[in-house]
C-alpha cells in the first residue's frame, strides 16, 4: 500500500513539472516580443507610485532606517502625509 502511495506521489510530481516545462519555453519561444518588451520595460520611467517609492526609498536608505522605523517612514511617505516630528 506505501509503494503504490509513493509511486503515485512521484508520478503525480513529474506530470505537473512536465507540464510546467511544456509551456514555458513554448510561450516564450512563440513570441519573442515578450522578452524585448520586458527587458525594454525597466528602462521606461515607470508609473508615478513606482517613482514615489523609489524617492522614498532613497530617502529612508539616507536616513539609514531599518526594520519597523523604516515600514513606517515608508508607509507615511508613500501615503504623502507628512511625518510627524520625532520626540527624543
């Protein structure tokens, strides 16, 4: 019973990685403009949120913040509100 519950197992795994490589090289290899198009993308200056997080992500790295300071530095950046003024 253990050996038929195993080669079951191992043959269910192999059908769904088989799968997995039958697809994705073919819809690549189909439409090679894809590829360009993707590579071609992250030279483009992006949406106005992916240019508001990297002015806030650079912010926070000269401010040198890290773990929960630097999630709520982020989360009141990228919401535009203003920080409130840090009490020592």
């Amino acid at each position: 019973m253990k050996q038929s519950i195993v080669v079951l197992s191992l043959a269910l795994a192999a059908g769904t990685a088989c799968a997995r490589a039958a697809h994705a090289p073919a819809a690549a290899a189909s439409d090679p403009s894809t590829v360009a198009a993707a590579t071609a993308g992250s030279a483009q200056p992006g949406t106005p949120q992916r240019s508001k997080m990297k002015a806030c992500n650079v912010d926070a790295k000269a401010k040198d913040l890290h773990g929960p300071d630097r999630r709520a530095f982020m989360k009141q950046c990228l919401s535009g509100k203003a920080r409130p003024a840090a009490t020592s």
